[in-house]
C-alpha cells in the first residue's frame, strides 16, 4: 500500500477509530481524549449495572473513573480497532469493577457467578437499548458525528438529562418495566409518568441534536 493510499484509509476511519490507532501505539494523549469520549457512555453503563443496594453508597462516575484508569494501564492488551470493539473491551473492565464493588459492600470477598451474572445482564441491557432502533430515532444521517458511534452521544445526552427524565427512560426502556411498574417505582401515578416519558424522549432528541 502506497503513503497516499495510507493516508486515504487513515483519513476515512471516524476521530474515535483514529484516537484508537493512537492510542495503541502509546500515545498517552490520544488515550485521553479517547477515555473522555467514553466518559458518560461508562457513567451510565455503571449507573444500569450497580446492584440496588448499592446505588446510594457506590458513585457511577468514580466506578466510571477506576474503569479508565485500568484503561491507561492495560491498554496494551487491547486487540481490537473499532469504537465498538473499545466500548466492548471498556465493558468488560467495568464488568470486574462493579462486581468488587458490590461484593465489598454485600460483606464479601468471595466470587459469586449469580451476581457477576446480574451484572453482566444489566450491562448488556443498557448497552442494548444504547445501540437499538432508539438511537436510530434520535439521530439523523446529516448529523456530524459518525452513526456507528451514535451509542456514545446517546449515553453522554442521557446522563445531560434530569434525573427523573432519565430515570424513566431506563425503566421503560433498558428494564422494560410497563408504565404501572414505573409509576409504583418512581412513587407517581401512571398518568404522569406516562406523560414524564413523552416529555423524556422529546428532550433526549433535542438534546442530541445539539450534540
């Protein structure tokens, strides 16, 4: 391959992807940014994962920031290319996180597949309803970041939102609870939950349209 055909391919792959081939090769400063990209997408991942007995004493935001920086130790081990192989290998990382963190605050040291197991499906979830049809629905092609990527703007628009906006969208949408279920757990009646979740969804696509 010629210089101007590798400065072709180079030019092609999305700001992220880039980062990412810099970031293997030890750029500390490329991997900083790169980590800061994935921010909100690991904040939220932690938020969905934390057992609920945990929630008051765990903050998704310092789980989010023990996950980076075994990123920055570890990122040699790192094989893949791809926002979404970066995101995935991120998961994991923040999969044995949450795991020691629950098990630190539930008294024990030991491992326990059934925990890891509900971790590792309220992850999955999240990161679902992040990549499905919704993100497809509050973005547009004309829209400057790259579509592939849409999961990440999704995430860093969701934890922009109020609390109890998306709050109700992760009931609905990442528990899949029906809105009778959201209302006894969010203490509000139906009606108005089923009206938080209209005003929810329209602020998310104004949302990610400023991004």
């Amino acid at each position: 391959m010629t210089d101007t055909n590798q400065t072709r391919l180079y030019s092609d792959r999305s700001r992220t992807e880039q980062l990412i081939d810099a970031a293997r090769v030890g750029d500390g400063d490329a991997l900083g940014e790169l980590l800061t990209t994935y921010r909100n997408y690991l904040i939220f991942l932690a938020r969905s994962g934390l057992h609920k007995h945990v929630q008051a004493k765990a903050d998704p935001s310092d789980i989010a920031q023990e996950v980076c920086l075994a990123a920055h130790g570890n990122i040699k081990d790192f094989r893949g290319e791809t926002a979404e192989q970066f995101a995935a290998w991120l998961r994991g990382i923040l999969t044995n996180t949450l795991a020691m963190h629950i098990r630190r605050y539930l008294g024990t040291e030991k491992r326990d597949a059934r925990l890891e197991q509900n971790v590792n499906q309220s992850i999955a979830s999240a990161t679902g309803f992040l990549q499905a049809q919704i993100a497809a629905d509050v973005t547009s092609p004309s829209q400057h970041f790259a579509r592939n990527e849409a999961f990440l703007q999704l995430a860093a628009a969701l934890e922009s939102l109020p609390d109890d906006y998306r709050q109700v969208i992760v009931l609905r949408h990442v528990e899949g609870l029906p809105f009778a279920e959201v209302a006894q757990t969010m203490d509000r009646t139906v009606n108005s939950v089923e009206k938080l979740w209209v005003r929810s969804l329209a602020k998310l696509k104004i949302t990610m349209g400023e991004l």
